[in-house]
C-alpha cells in the first residue's frame, strides 16, 4: 500500500521533531520542507525517508542542531563559509543567500563551504538561485560511492550537482543528477518499498551486479556513462571538497552513518543574468528554446517531450493540492519517531492508496 499525506501537516510534523532536539523553529521548517519538497516531486530517496538519519546524527552530536556558520575569507563577489558541522540544509540555504546577495552587487557571486552536512536534493537550491534571477550552481561531494574506473575498491562519491535557471515564462530549467547511475537514495527508497532494483545499478563487494538494494548498500554503485562518470564525480570532489578545504574521498561521511562528522563541503555560484543579458532578453531566449525542444517530433508512444525540471515542477504543482506519497515503512518509520521524540504523528492527514 501506498500512504497520502497532506504536505504542510507533514512539513510541520518533520519540522516538530527537529526542534524537539534543539534545531530552531525556523531552521527545522526549512529542513523538513526541503524533504517534504523532494517527496512531492517524486524523489523520495531525498525525502522524508532520511529524518530519521538526520535525528541520529543530531542526538550523537556530530551534526550541531543549532547552525554558527562563519565567513572565514571574504573577497566580496567570492566568500569561504565554515559551515562548523551545523544542519546542511541550513549551511546550505544561508551560503545560496549569500551567493545571491553578492551576485546582486558583482554579476556573480560565489561561496565554497566547508564542515557542512548533507543537504537533501540539490535542486531545492539551485531552483531558489534560478526564483531570484540566476544561473545557480551548486556542487557537493559526498562517502564513498563508487570505484574509481578500473578499481574494486569504493572511494569515489556519487558527488551530485545542480544547475538551474529561470525559464522565462516556464517554471525553472533545473538540472540535478549524482554521477552515479543512479543516486544511492534511489536504492535506499527501494529497500524501504521491499522492491528489488534493475541489475545495472549496482554491484556487490565482489563487483558482481546485484537486483539486492541491501547488497548494493554494502557494494559499489555503478558510474554513469562508464568512465565519464567517474570523472565527473572526481572533479566534483576536487571542487567541493579540495578546493573548500572540506574533506574529500574517503575522508566524507554519509547521512546514514549516525556517529561521525560529515566533513563533506561544497560550492555554490550565481550569476545574475539580467548582468549578462539586460531587458528580459534571457527569459524571450529561454522561452524560444523550451517551446523549440517541446515541438520536436516525439518518438511513438511518447505523449510529451519535458525541459529538465519540468517534470518535478508539475509533480510538485499537483502534490501541493493532492497529497504526497509515501511508502508505508516510511510512514511506520516516521509514526515511531515521533514517538521517540515525544512528537504526536497525527495519522488523521493520512489517506491509504493501492499502488
């Protein structure tokens, strides 16, 4: 079965919990919205699934509830963020701020952080640079994922990344994808619905692939597009992670592991366009492309050609007003942590579904 939830009941629950271990109300909304966003646009790898991880870290202490972010280098158009262990969403949101803020005054701002936690989906970021005017980018790194091409030891991360822009006329052109085949939550979220997973997205310790989302936790992730995988994901953790002065390969430490700071850093740029194109002329350029890519020939049986982010901005639109779908072990999950936070999980904003 598969359980409906009114979103901001949901959001509010999540964000319930967080200040019940000492995350401030404001800071708490915001995690527990960025979940709940990525749940809605139908990525529930980045979504309600991981409170539970972020409540573990929390309650050992390596993840700060409250967020004492410090500028540690300040050029004006390019900053240093010490994140200092605090919530990444939270480290997140205020260095997006801040590359916003600066690009407003430069054309471009930049902001590499370090000492931050894992943030959620990418694009939740980068779709606020894009709402407020700019290219945004954002790099993470993040444990070890993957091989290095040619090697049978997992040292690489998936180290996703994001771009988005404003769409003109259209919601925003977003674009977030792990260098992975597939981002480790996705196989995190198959476990959860008890499914097994296509035999191309993951192999066991012994590089043999598996269809065992367990066994592909305990194994590598396959690279996507083989080798031009790894490489990305190589240079994403020089960019996040070297050059932040963060940790970096096997120095990072994953969301789901409760006892040991992150370490993982990241970058995040954003360039004004209106600098670079005065008088609306990028929103008529981005309208013209997107209506040109949607017109083309569609190939049989496809009812709709979609511009990256589009998918998720209609899935998001209809979920607001419908509900979001979860799985019911993550609905249990969420039922008994509240619990163990004195936190009442209203179970009268749930619907049960077939499918």
């Amino acid at each position: 079965m598969t359980v409906i939830a009114h979103p901001d009941r949901l959001t509010e629950f999540g964000a319930d919990v967080l200040v019940s271990l000492g995350v401030p109300e404001a800071d708490a909304g915001l995690v527990s919205d960025s979940l709940v966003t990525a749940d809605l646009w139908g990525h529930p790898s980045h979504g309600m699934l991981r409170l539970p991880w972020y409540v573990a870290r929390l309650r050992s202490g390596v993840m700060a509830a409250v967020t004492r972010e410090e500028i540690v280098v300040d050029t004006g158009a390019l900053a240093v963020m010490d994140g200092r262990d605090g919530v990444g969403q939270v480290i997140t949101d205020r260095a997006t701020r801040a590359a916003v803020t600066r690009a407003a005054v430069h054309g471009i701002g930049v902001v590499a952080v370090r000492n931050s936690n894992h943030f959620g989906t990418a694009a939740y970021w980068t779709r606020r640079m894009a709402e407020a005017g700019c290219v945004g980018i954002l790099t993470t790194n993040g444990s070890p994922a993957m091989a290095p091409w040619g090697g049978t030891e997992k040292t690489v991360g998936a180290n996703p990344w994001s771009v988005a822009t404003p769409g003109g006329s259209n919601p925003p052109v977003v674009l977030d994808i792990a260098n992975t085949g597939v981002a480790r939550g996705k196989i995190y979220a198959a476990a959860e619905r008890g499914e097994q997973i296509p035999d191309t997205w993951a192999f066991d310790t012994d590089g043999v692939s598996t269809t065992d989302p367990y066994v592909a936790i305990q194994g590598l992730l396959a690279p996507m597009g083989g080798h031009k995988g790894y490489g990305i994901s190589f240079v994403m953790d020089v960019l996040s992670g070297v050059l932040t002065g963060s940790g970096y390969g096997t120095g990072v430490v994953g969301p789901y592991v409760p006892d040991r700071r992150s370490a993982c850093g990241h970058l995040v740029l954003a360039l004004r366009v209106d600098t670079v194109l005065p008088g609306g002329e990028f929103g008529a350029r981005i309208d013209d492309l997107i209506a040109a890519t949607k017109s083309v020939p569609r190939a049989p049986g496809v009812e709709e050609i979609f511009y990256p982010g589009e998918i998720e901005a209609r899935a998001e639109a209809r979920g607001r007003l419908t509900g979001v779908r979860l799985p019911d072990k993550t609905v249990s999950d969420l039922r008994d942590l509240g619990a163990e936070c004195g936190v009442a999980f209203d179970d009268s904003m749930l619907e049960k579904v077939a499918g």
